[in-house]
C-alpha cells in the first residue's frame, strides 16, 4: 500500500522526468541494438541479484528496521529474505523452460501446418514498489522482469528511503543503468515514473495511488499490472476448530503489524462461534507477544500518518457504537515506539470507516453470521478483494465458497501462504488488482506471446485463394451448410 502524503512539485518533477527519459533511452537504445538476451545471460542476471541479497542481507535487515522505527528482524528474513530468495532459486531454475516456443493444436483444416506460441519480452519495464515489503516487492518483480529478457526501470518507495538508497546502491553495484536503474525519490519523481513510455508498468500499491497511476500510463498506452490490496475477509466456518483456526488468523494479521496487502482485514464469525473467537484470538496474541513496547518482534507502524490514520479508525468505530477490545500488556505505553496492539472492533456497522477502507494496521473487526449464504452475499455485495481465507472442515462449505465468491487467491484453513508458492499465480481482481505474477504467471505478465504459423511446404490453402471454384464451393457447404 503506497500513500502519498505531498503534492508533487512542478519544477521538481519536470527536472526528475528529464533524468529518468535519459535512462528510458539508453535502455531502449541498448534492447535495440542487443535484442532478446540468451538463456544464459538471463541465468547470469538473475544470479547476480541472488548474490547481492546474500552480501547484503544484513544491510537490508537493518534498513528495512530503521525505516519503521523497529521492524521485526525475525519477520524481514522470512517475509523479505526467505521468501525472494525462494523466488529468485525458481525463476533460474524454470526460465529456460519457460523461454521454449509452445506448440498450440492447428484445425485440421489447416493441417499439416504448424502452431507456435514464442515468448519475447517486451522491452522496457518500470516498476513501482511499495512501503510495507520494500524489499520483496521490488526484487521480486524484477527478476522476473530479468527472467523474461526485459530491461527495469525501479521506483521504490519514498517512505523507506533507506531501503530505498541500499536497493540503488545494490543494483548499481551489479548493472549497468541500461539494463536496471533505480530512480529515488518522493511523489513528483513518482508521477514522472508513471508517465513515462515503457513496453510494460508494474505497480504494487493502494487502489487510490493505482487509479492515477494506470490514469499516466494510458495516456502512452502503456499497459499496466496492478497489484493492490482492500478488505480480505476472514470467514470462519460453522464447524471450524478455533483452536487450529485463530494461531493462523492472530498472526496473520499481525505479521508486519497488519501492513500487508493480504493480511485478515475482517472476520465473519458464526453467531454462535463469537465469544470463542474473541477469546481464541486474544489468547493467541498474548502468546505471540507477551509484551509489546520494547518487544523488538513487535513492528512499528511506518510513520505518523498511517499511526494516526488507524487511530482515526478506531476513534470513528468507538464514536459510533462499536465495542473495541484491545489485546496488550495494559501496563505498556506503546504510542511513544509507533506501535498498536491486537484491537478487535466488534458491533461494527456499515457506515463505520473501519468497514469502508482498508486497515492495513493490526485492527480487526469481527461480524457475525448465521448462516454460509448470508456471510457470502454479505462477501459478493463488497468490492473484490486480493485474498480470502476460510477455516472449516467440510468439503462442500469450503467448495461452496471456493466457487461462490471472486477474490484474487483463496487460503484453506491457513492465511498469507498463499503468497509464498511460486507456482501460484498472485494477484488481485477488479478493485484489488489486475494482472498476476509469481512463476510462469509473473514470465508470461513481462513477456508478449508472439503467435507463429509455420506452413508446410506441401498443402491445400490454394483452395482458398481466387479464383474459386468447384473444389472451394464444395468444401464451404461442408463446413457452414448451404
């Protein structure tokens, strides 16, 4: 999620666009002259980058925590470093599969000429990375825009902007800048970045900043990926096991301190399930984390306007009848460290602000429901969101919503693993994203699928070429009728 707390300035933005269309050109000039790079200097690509993050591992871990005010070392290794070295091993390991021409079935008509899908990338691709996994959402995407031939542009957040100087440092260590550049800077550098004439532009962020975004793009037609976010719903089934189900539930939601695009958002509880999920849920997170304001595995909210931001919402919940229930050593003042506890709003009505936007902080609010089709229509009637998890063990609930509701990717009795297959297509659906990445979905995304027929040197297409005759006549009241 990406927020943008200044107005860009017009001097400021004409002399970053300058810059950035000088690295456009040399890029595109150098894709020009090179073409599509071989299997192997795409191997080589991609193992440059997994060498930076093992030599930069600590650097990154470091910033990533200065950045927030504290962020959990625990939980950048395994959500930033863990899980993008995981991506980076499969896209060396399938790229040259994934680079082969597929053959495609040709109607016998047409027969004995041949089908090929060939992939060829596009050229240039600007990225434009959030705040919230700095690291993982900006290397990620490129090396799979590396895996499939292309040159990046990168535009990393302005509200990390020590991660944001280590991934220009790291890259620029390791590429010239006309194969990857990185471009910092704040909303005017931004705006510019997003005007400018790339092959492709790949966006993770708030549906907000994504509306101007693909707004800038279209006006070059340049196509767009966005990977967004809104409320994932939490639906606990009317034979789940709270004691399986809120471990996975408490944690998701606080991994990060709820600043994940796939995070919990809301919980829809059975009626007769509430008290038991409050309890389990508290219970959990006290056991996650014993204490909170010096705890250095509890992370920071990232700046003073989203800590105000989500204060705001659970003011406007209290003000309007909700019951908030706060989970934290109550002997702990966790306002001076930027931190909120484990809040769950229960009560919640429609006309909160809670329940109209996304969280993105460590606040859950819990409805109820009494029965699946209620708890699915009240899903359906609400934008589509990037995840939705449900726990329960009946086969035919779980299908039922598995095909009853559209969300971008569906977790089973789990939360946020999802995310970590590299063979799962990831991304969102209508206001939470178009576009997917991940594996061959992530290939495919930066690459144009050129469409090859190969025609035998001996074959009947003369029949279908004037002057038409007998032969063609018959052959056309065989295929439509008279």
């Amino acid at each position: 999620m990406a927020v943008v707390e200044e107005q860009p300035n017009a001097t400021t933005t004409e002399s970053a666009s300058e810059d950035m269309f000088s690295i456009l050109d040399k890029q595109r000039a150098a894709f020009l002259k090179e073409g599509a790079p071989s299997l192997a200097h795409r191997q080589q690509a991609i193992e440059k980058i997994h060498r930076l993050m093992i030599e930069y591992k600590d650097q990154m871990v470091q910033a990533i925590s200065d950045d927030f005010g504290n962020r959990s070392f625990h939980e950048t290794l395994m959500a930033e470093i863990f899980i993008t070295l995981n991506a980076i091993k499969h896209n060396k390991k399938m790229v040259s599969k994934w680079m082969k021409p597929r053959s495609v079935p040709i109607a016998m008509d047409f027969k004995p000429g041949k089908g090929k899908v060939h992939y060829q990338p596009l050229g240039i691709v600007g990225i434009i990375s959030p705040w919230n996994y700095p690291l993982q959402l900006a290397i990620v995407p490129v090396v799979q825009a590396l895996a499939a031939g292309n040159r990046v542009m990168l535009k990393p957040s302005e509200h990390t902007p020590k991660t944001s100087e280590l991934l220009n440092t790291m890259l620029s260590d390791a590429f010239s800048n006309d194969e990857v550049a990185v471009i910092t800077g704040g909303p005017a550098e931004g705006a510019a970045f997003s005007g400018l004439e790339f092959d492709h532009l790949f966006y993770t962020g708030s549906t907000k900043v994504g509306r101007l975004v693909m707004q800038a793009a279209a006006k070059n037609l340049v196509p767009v990926t966005l990977e967004l976010g809104g409320k994932s719903p939490c639906l606990v089934g009317e034979d789940c096991d709270l004691d399986r189900a809120t471990p996975s539930i408490t944690s998701g939601k606080l991994l990060n301190a709820g600043q994940t695009c796939v995070a919990p958002d809301y919980a829809l509880v059975p009626e007769g399930k509430l008290d038991g999920f409050v309890e389990g849920i508290q219970r959990e997170a006290m056991k996650l984390y014993p204490t909170m304001a010096d705890n250095q595995q509890y992370t920071s909210i990232i700046n003073n306007g989203h800590y105000e931001r989500i204060k705001g919402l659970i003011e406007d919940a209290k003000e309007k009848g909700a019951e908030v229930v706060e989970v934290y050593p109550k002997d702990e003042d966790l306002a001076a460290n930027r931190k909120i506890p484990l809040t769950l709003v229960l009560k919640v009505t429609e006309d909160m602000e809670i329940m109209k936007e996304e969280i993105f902080g460590p606040v859950m609010p819990v409805m109820t429901y009494s029965g699946l089709d209620e708890a699915m229509k009240y899903i359906n009637e609400h934008p589509r969101p990037l995840a939705l998890y449900y726990f329960g063990n009946d086969t035919g609930q779980r299908d039922k919503v598995i095909e009853g509701t559209t969300a971008g990717g569906v977790c089973i009795n789990e939360t946020l693993f999802h995310l970590a297959q590299e063979e799962l297509p990831f991304g969102g659906v209508g206001p939470s994203g178009s576009g997917s990445y991940h594996g061959i979905a992530g290939f495919k995304t930066f690459s144009h699928e050129k469409s090859v027929f190969y025609q035998s040197k001996f074959n009947l297409t003369g029949i279908f070429r004037a002057p038409y005759g007998k032969v063609f006549n018959t052959i056309i009241k065989m295929k439509i009728g008279k």
